[in-house]
C-alpha cells in the first residue's frame, strides 16, 4: 500500500485565530454550492490522521521517506535563536513542530533470524529517536520516530537489535531529505551560519555534513586506505604557484593553480619545494609532460623544484607579482623614507602630504588618464540620493596634477614613475629580445638611483631575466592568480579559515570550481 505520510505539515486549527468565531457570523449550517465528492486523497488522509481534511486544515505533502508513518499531529513549542552576531545579537523565537511516534515501517510479515544461533527474532518494544526534518518556511521541523527493536527468544543468546530508520541519514540524527537540502544550500555558497539558522540544525553538525560533500566531490581512498585528493579532471597547459596566509596570519601554505580554468590542483601546508615534488608525483611524469609553463613569484624557490624534475618547463614570472613587488617594496619603502626624512628636515606639511599619497603613487598612467577624462566629461562617480541627503558625486580632475607635483618634487618618486611605466611597455612586448633590452634599460634606471630599494628591485629583476621575458612567448595572465588569492581571502574572512585547516582547503578547492566558468561542480 502506499504511504500517505504528512510530515511537515502546517496545523490549520489555531492558524486563524480565536478572533475569528467574533467576526462575521459562517454560513455553518448552509451546505456549499458546488459539493465537492471526496477524492481517493482525501479518504486517505482521513484514513491516516483519523479526521477530516476540512476539520483539520493539514497540508498534506509527500514526506519523499520510504518507510515513513505519521500516527499523530504536530506538537508545537518555541525555541530561541540568535540571527545575529556575536557583537550585535538578534535573539528571535523559532517554532518548532514535533511530529510525535512517527513510525519507521519494516518488513514484519518476512521472518528476521538471529545471526548468532539461528531463531526467528521477537518484537521488543520500540526506541525513540528524534530526526531533524525540513524545516516549513522558517519554522523547524522534528521527528519523534520510534525504532522498532527485536531480539532473540532465547534469553541465553541475549541477541538484540534496534532496526535502522530507512530515512535517516547517515552519521547525524537528521532525516534524508533534509540533508539534501542541507547540501544543495552549501553547495549554493550559503555560510554555515545561514545554514544552521535556516534548518534548526547545529553550526557543527552543518560543518560536518558539509566536510563530507567536499570529501565525497574532491577525495577518494587510495590503495593504502588513506584519503587523498582526486586528481586533475583535466591536461592542464599552464600552472601557477603561490603562497597565501593561513587564518592566523604567521603561517603560509601553497595552492597551485590551473591557470587557464582557476581550479585549485593542489594545496599544501608549507611553501617549502617539497611541495612541488608532491604535486609532481601526485599528478603522473605523463601528465607533467603536457604542462607547458609555470607561473610564479620570483621571491619562491619552486622554480627549481619544478625544472629539477621537469626540464622542459618554461618558468613565468607574472606580470601581477613582480608589480606588486615593486609596490611593496620599492614604491612604498621610498614613500616611508622621503616621508621620514622631510619629517626629520622639520617639513612636516610635505611629509603630510606624501602620506596620502601611496594609491595615487601605485595607480597605472592609464588609469590616471581614465579618471581624468572621467572628470572632463562630468562622469558620475556616486549617485546622490535625496533620502539619505546625500549630493551626487562627479569624477573630480587633478588626479594627475596631483602626481605630476608629487614626482617633480621629489627625485625618487619620479624614478618610480619612470620604472613603472617601462615595465608596463616591457609586458606588452611579444618578442624576448625586445623585452629583455627594456628590463636591462630598467635595471640601468634602477641601479643609477644609487638607492638601497631600487637596487634591491635591481637585482631581483637581473637574477630573475629569462623567466621574466618568457611572459613574452608565454604571456600568462595573471588574473587567475590574483582571482585565486582574493577568493582564499573572502573564505579566509568568512571564518572557514579557522581553526580546521583541512576544511579551509577543501573550501578553496570547492570555491575555485564553483567560480571558474562553466566549472559547475560536479554532481554529488
Ligand atoms: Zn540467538
């Protein structure tokens, strides 16, 4: 027979309200117009609740659980729950039905037998179990289920057993259904606070459930028994390297990147070159063999550990890391220095001046000249808006004067102009010997400065030359890895950061699929 089960349904009864019997006086005892015979549906739902739909008010909805029985009606209690933050808290009350004596059906006409010596086992009683369900709009949903237990009828054999509930879920006391649902919303991106909040469900439970989707999508067991990563889905061509900051900040692990899709290949704990020798083995000599580049940041040791083993690869230093190189440790330091020194000559307007002045240093000529035409045609930067009483702000000109004058007061910050203006020519260039002959002019603009940071930049961009001008035959975007580092960042800021590295890096492998186009996760 098929199951009529009501599980999350709504109780009509109290729904209207007492207020309503003052209302206008029902046309109780006048039958209805258009009688409407009662359906297969509706004398099984009587059948099954023991009332009639009319009297009850139930929806009634398929509970999609084989084996499920409803034998009572909901009981309704509150809980509290916080929507809000630690700082700012929100407390808010919960509805919570509690559908009582559910029943888990089983087989009872085939006869169970005891393993241990043979017989025919005998009901004992029923356990009770409460499952979390889906929750009915924003108000949660519980299971009261009863398990049926049997045991064996020799008292000496002393064999018991609980019967499995078919709808509960593995691992948690939460029924199949909800743990669907609670995957399709992670797998939406929803946090797990969201989550928790949504569903009723324990912040550490919605963790858990959602470490096993990202081990079940991204790992498998190996031969030894241990799990490790699955590997790539596809032939990668060009790779990235880079470290990024653990949650606390001091500590650094290394992800490697398919630069072309943005899917995270590998991601380890240190940023030592053993790294790269795992992935190396990790992913086959054949596979390695059909990489044709890597990208990385100059400042890294991974470029030997990859041509140690793989000769054939070329090593690209990204345009994204050697600017920002540059930024950090060039435009910035000098900034600091000129700003110390007008400070110590008593200058301390000029000094005050340069402090704001390190995004202005860093942008691009083009960008500056945007924004400048930007302010010649009356562009809106900011709508206004009368509600707020806020004015409407347009793209205000002087950007560039204000660099003009900041350079041509001070020698150094000129310099900075210059240099940034020959990389940007040097990493348009598609010829090696064309952008070889600007990076030395550029090392020779660096070296004449005679200053400590400049010549630092000197030498890095000379020890560095022929995987610098290999952007030109290989000229890698660096948009992937930039992409990758912020979107570790929003995870890292998100809290999944902390304190389970491992679940961090199955976030960032997870985050790296669902971000690339077209890189729909795989199926769970
Ligand atoms: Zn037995």
């Amino acid at each position: 027979m098929t199951s009529l089960a009501a599980t999350t349904a709504g109780i009509g009864r109290n729904s209207i309200g007492e207020n309503d019997d003052g209302g206008a006086p029902q046309p109780v005892s006048q039958p209805p117009l258009f009688p409407k015979p009662k359906t297969r549906l509706d004398e099984a739902v009587d059948r099954e609740l023991g009332c009639g739909m009319s009297e009850a008010g139930y929806i009634v909805l398929p509970s999609l659980m084989p084996g499920f029985r409803q034998t009572g009606a909901p009981v309704e209690g509150l809980v509290t729950r916080d929507f809000g933050t630690s700082k700012k808290p929100c407390k808010r009350e919960v509805a919570v039905r509690v559908v009582p004596r559910a029943l888990a059906r089983f087989d009872e006409s085939a006869p169970h037998y005891c393993p241990d010596c043979g017989r025919v086992l005998e009901g004992n009683g029923p356990a009770a179990i409460e499952l979390a369900h889906l929750p009915m709009g924003s108000e949660y949903t519980r299971l009261s289920v009863s398990r049926p237990r049997m045991r064996c009828p020799d008292r000496e054999c002393g064999y018991s057993v609980t019967l499995a509930v078919p709808f509960k879920a593995d691992g948690h006391n939460i029924t199949a259904p909800l743990h669907r649902f609670v995957c399709d919303l992670l797998a939406m991106g929803q946090t797990l606070k969201d989550v928790s909040l949504m569903t009723g469900l324990h912040k550490g439970v919605v963790k858990d459930i959602d470490k096993k989707r990202l081990e079940g999508l991204y790992t498998e067991v190996g031969e030894d028994g241990a799990r490790r990563l699955k590997g790539p889905e596809r032939q990668s061509r060009f790779l990235g390297i880079d470290e990024f900051k653990l949650h606390d900040g001091r500590r650094y692990a290394t992800v490697i990147i398919d630069l072309e899709d943005g899917r995270v290949l590998w991601l380890a704990h240190t940023k030592k070159k053993q790294v790269v020798r795992d992935f190396c083995d990790f992913v086959g000599d054949g596979w390695m063999s059909g990489v044709v580049a890597v990208a990385c940041d100059m400042n890294a040791d991974f470029e030997r550990a990859f041509t140690e083993r793989h000769p054939h690869l070329r090593i690209v230093y990204d345009r994204f890391h050697l600017v920002k190189n540059f930024n950090d440790k060039v435009i910035s330091e000098v900034r600091k220095d000129e700003q110390r020194r007008l400070r110590e000559e008593g200058r301390e307007d000029e000094a005050r001046a340069l402090k704001g002045s390190k995004y202005i240093l860093m942008t691009k000529a083009s960008t500056r000249r945007e924004g400048e035409a930007d302010a010649a045609s009356g562009k809106v930067v900011s709508r206004g808006s009368e509600l707020f009483g806020k004015p409407e702000v347009v793209r205000k000109p002087g950007s560039e004067a204000r660099y003009r004058q900041l350079i041509e007061e001070n020698e150094l910050l000129a310099t900075c102009d210059i240099v940034k203006e020959m990389l940007e020519k040097a990493y348009s260039y598609r010829s090696e010997g064309w952008m070889r002959r600007k990076m030395r002019e550029l090392v020779d603009v660096c070296r004449s400065t005679g200053n400590r940071h400049f010549e630092w930049f000197a030498r890095l961009v000379e020890g560095h030359m022929d995987g610098i001008v290999s952007h030109a035959k290989h000229p890698i975007s660096s948009g992937k890895v930039e992409g990758t580092n912020n979107m570790i960042k929003t995870l890292r800021r998100k809290g999944y950061g902390y304190p389970d590295d491992e679940y961090f890096f199955l976030k960032i492998y997870d985050g790296s699929r669902r971000a690339s186009p077209g890189g729909e996760s795989p199926a769970a």
